[in-house]
C-alpha cells in the first residue's frame, strides 16, 4: 500500500486510538480535529456496517467495502460540523484480528486532484468518487445551476442512497461541494425535485432571501420528505414527513409553481395494488401543507409506461407563439403531451418516445432556469466500474427540450444548449464532401480524443452510411431509414433527401442527436484509445455531404 500511505502522509493525516468490543462489533472513540474522516475502500471486499454516534445520536450510518489490507480508493466523510466534540465510530461484522481500523484517518483535503482517469467522461458529469445514478433537485438559485444527484460516497455500486451536490454556472463546468441531503430515520433519500420558493410562501427564508426547498423520498417512511437551504450550501429538514405514504409503493416528487391559480403542485409516481403505475398529482399553498388533487393511470406491471421519477414541464409549440401544451414523462424517457388546468391533466398525445438509445434514464429538468428554456440531464448507465477505480456512472450532456409540429403529431425534440459550444477547440475539419464506394476516409487527418461531429448529408441511392468513430461503427441504412450502433437500432426518417446528424464523443460513448434533435441516441460504449477517432465511408452509391463539421473538444474539468 505503499502509494496510498505516501498520499496519506503528505496529506497531514492523523491516526485514531480504538477499543474493541464483543460479537464482532468494534469501535473507535476521536474527536474530529480535521475537515474528513478518511475510510479506505477494496472494490468487492464484503460490506461492514458503519455507523458514527454524537452525544447518544446516530449521526451517520452506511455500509462500505472496508479495506481491511491495501485500499483501492479512499472515501471521504465530512465530519467538520462535529468538529471539537467526542464521536464514536462503530463497525460491524469485523474479526479482532482485522486491520481496518488502522487505516481509518483524518484529512483536511479530499485526496487531490481526479477527473483525468481512463474511464471519466471528459464532459459528462460524474461524481469524484463513488456512485451516483438519478439527477435530483435541479435548479438554478442565487446565480448557480444547483445538480444534486442520487450518491453512494462510500462505494462504486448503488447503496447508502444520499444527494450529492454539484454547482456550475453554464450546466457544462461543474464543482462538487460536498453531500447535501444524508440519510436519516426516514432512511436512504431517494429521489426528487427542488423549488425556489420566491414568495416566500413557506415561511423557510424572507421575500429578500427566498430559500431553495428540497423534495425527496425517505425510503423507510415512504413518505415524502421536505430539506431547505438559504445559501446553496448548508441544508435543514423539517422532522416530519409532508407528504405521509399513499400506498404500496410512492415516491420521486416533482414539484413546480403553477402561476395561473398561485399555488404549488407536486407530481408523485405511486403504484396501485394491482401493479399499476400511476402518477398522482397534489397541491399545496405553502410547499408544507398537501392536498390530493387528482391521478393519471400508466402501464400495468412489467409495461413501464408512466414508472418512477415524473417530470411535467410545459412548452411553446414551436413556431405557434401563445400555443402551449404540458408533458408529462417517467423515467424511461417515454411520454405524454396534454392539458393541465392546475389540478388535472388531460392526455392528448400517449406513449410518445423520441429518446432511442441505451440506459438513459431517470431524467429531470432544471426548475426556475433563468433564460426560460427547459433544460434536461438525464443519468446516463455508462461502464466506469472497471479495475480498481473510484467512482462509476454518469450523466448526459444538457439538452434544451422543444415542442415541434411533425409530420406524426407534436413531439419533443432535444437540442443540445448552446453553452456547449465553450468546449470547442480546433475546427479540424470542415466543408463539402461527396463520397463513393472507393472514396478514400476524408476525415483521415481527425486525431481529436473528444469531438463534436456535425454533419448533413443526402444519401442518393446509397445503400449505407458508416460512421468509425474509436472504435464504435454507427451506420444509417438508407433503405430501411434506420440508424444503428453497438447493437442499439432505431427507425431515424429522412426529412427529404436529407439526414442531419451531431454527435458528441467522450470516452465513455456516443450521444447522437438526428434529424436537429427530434431522435436522441446515446450508446454507452468505452470507447478505444488506441482506435483512429474518425473515418466516414459509404457503399452502394454515392453520398453528398453538404456539411462535414469536426470540432475537437476540451475537456470540462481543466
């Protein structure tokens, strides 16, 4: 463990006495001194139960891969709210000859600089360490865009369900600032929403401070919670539920203003005992007090259609200035678009879907977004767990959600926004391009890692069109108007002649957006170092680009 103890050292830790205690169960007695308690980490080592104990309270409990030899990674819990005062730390299922404790320490730093590993997204937020899987509580408050997201810190699979808490001021360069919203005898905090509560209607700020308010789901109680900040740092929850459980299962609160009637609606996904998944829609004046309001019926056990984490926004039908309508989606990704008076909603348009790519799930839009756009990330199922790293999962890009009049109907397309474009370097190609069967790769002079493809091309009477990008082929095939990678096919119709394409390439996969957004295809693929980043090629026929844009991108986290 000779690397990990030389980062411990220079890191200025300090050691820890212990005392062990029967049945297995051992505990250590300190006073936090430091900013973090530093727990080291073995990927796949059995879980022990760790609990931290203030004053007879259980501050903090979770249970973690405890390194009882050489760590893999090192997790790091802010104790400095207890900072001066007695804690007890107790582990459960442990051998008296164990070691772990030994390597439990204390730290003012949280281990340096990450974000550069072989398998972190370059521009696709991750968490420094740990899992994360659903956004929470997206919203912009006093100048930031606030990212909380369902969060392990203490390994690299689902567990310990916490908010983690990132900041950015464009959605594309983020800054973790330390865990938000911790587990609790309403149990693990799963999902939810956050609000600005600009009039103050809660009581919880002022009119000239209004307080950001939190929804999540405790998942012991079942029943929905409710947690506060006034300065996007520091976080209080009220002691009861607002919400108390409705049935079976319930939980993912979406909350949002409704101006026409001034009062507050959440939207919470509740199954019924037959299995049906339904979305239940209450109303409050206070963000505090809950009135049932009215129910919108889903699918039925293994149909999924209306199943966990609602998002319900409105848009402006593009091109219609004054028309609006209300969509209504669940977790993975499939839709409705409809009416909402305040209390209930009216279907109009069902089982929608222009999400058609891989493990994208769970999204959510940011609430109180200051230029008016609806903007969604979505958790995006991405294969980071490998060897011996620290953390694993991902999210998307941000993508500005718009409502287009097609051919089929009214449905939602996905732009990525414009705040993207800060990532561009180098223009490494560009231009008009018409290629043939025995055309030689005119992006053979691409060597970019990280790109941004933006193309429009007319296929004639070609047969295919294949995109080489690291590795990973992504084909249209002309005939059955079909767009293809890594096993993942989806029908993608020509407009016209025409096929438009963008594609932005990280090192965890692909994100595709076709036809100007209307499909959205990511492909979660590790993709190959060591593979040329580009090649284009054609069969059967000869292919007009009329647009071969290649941008190389710079990583977020310089």
């Amino acid at each position: 463990m000779t690397r990990t103890k030389s980062l411990l050292f220079a890191a200025g830790l300090c050691c820890l006495a212990y005392t062990g205690i029967a049945q297995q169960q051992f505990s250590r007695y300190f006073t936090p001194e430091k900013k973090y308690l530093v727990l080291p980490v073995k990927n796949g080592a059995p879980k022990k139960n760790l609990e931290l104990w203030l004053n007879g309270n259980l501050v903090r409990y979770f249970d973690m891969e405890l390194a009882d030899g050489e760590a893999d990674w090192l997790a790091y819990l802010d104790i400095s709210e207890w900072k001066g005062k007695p804690v007890e730390l107790r582990v459960d299922k442990l051998d008296r000859s164990s070691n772990a404790f030994h390597q439990v320490l204390q730290s003012d730093n949280d281990g340096g600089k990450a974000y550069n590993e072989e398998l972190r997204g370059q521009f696709h937020f991750s968490p420094k360490r740990g899992w994360t899987n659903d956004p929470n509580g997206m919203c912009y408050y006093k100048g930031e865009y606030h990212l909380f997201f369902q969060h392990n810190p203490y390994g690299r699979g689902w567990g310990n369900m916490t908010w983690g808490h990132a900041v950015s001021k464009d959605m594309v360069h983020w800054k973790e600032v330390g865990d938000a919203i911790h587990p609790d005898g309403f149990g693990p905090m799963f999902s939810g929403s956050a609000v600005v509560d600009s009039a103050n209607t809660s009581g919880l700020g002022s009119p000239n401070d209004p307080p950001m308010v939190m929804f999540f789901t405790g998942a012991r109680a079942w029943g929905q919670g409710l947690a506060w900040t006034r300065d996007g740092r520091s976080f209080q929850k009220l002691g009861h539920t607002v919400v108390n459980r409705i049935n079976k299962d319930n939980r993912d609160p979406k909350v949002f203003w409704y101006a026409p009637e001034k009062h507050w609606v959440m939207v919470l996904w509740v199954e019924r005992q037959n299995g049906e998944n339904t979305m239940e829609f209450l109303t409050s004046p206070d963000l505090k007090n809950w009135t049932p309001a009215s129910m919108v019926s889903g699918g039925v056990g293994e149909d999924r259609y209306l199943f966990e984490c609602p998002d319900f926004y409105e848009l402006e039908v593009e091109g219609r200035p004054g028309e609006k309508r209300w969509i209504l989606s669940a977790a993975n990704s499939m839709y409705t678009i409809g009416t909402f008076d305040g209390k209930t909603f009216r279907p109009e348009l069902e089982r929608l879907l222009t999400q058609v790519g891989r493990d994208y799930y769970a999204a959510q839009t940011f609430n109180n977004e200051p230029t008016g756009r609806r903007i969604e990330i979505g958790w995006w199922r991405t294969h980071t767990d490998k060897g011996n790293s620290s953390f694993n999962q991902s999210m998307t890009v941000p993508m500005e959600l718009k409502l287009v009049e097609t051919p089929a109907g009214l449905r939602v397309k996905r732009v990525p926004v414009v705040e993207l474009e800060s990532l561009r370097g180098e223009r490494v190609m560009t231009g008009t391009v018409t290629l043939s069967d025995n055309s030689s790769n005119p992006a053979a002079g691409v060597y970019s890692e990280l790109m941004e493809i933006i193309t429009e091309l007319q296929p004639g009477k070609a047969k295919s069109i294949k995109f080489a990008i690291k590795g990973l082929d992504l084909t249209y095939d002309v005939a059955s108007q079909e767009l293809s990678a890594d096993g993942v096919k989806a029908k993608v119709p020509l407009e016209g002649e025409n096929l438009r394409l963008r594609i932005f390439v990280d090192r965890i996969g692909i994100e595709v957006f076709a036809q100007d957004g209307l499909f959205y295809m990511p492909i979660n693929k590790n993709l190959s170092a060591a593979a040329p980043a580009l090649s284009v090629k054609t069969e059967g026929g000869k292919v007009k680009f009329s647009k071969l844009d290649v941008f190389a991108l710079r990583s977020a986290w310089e």
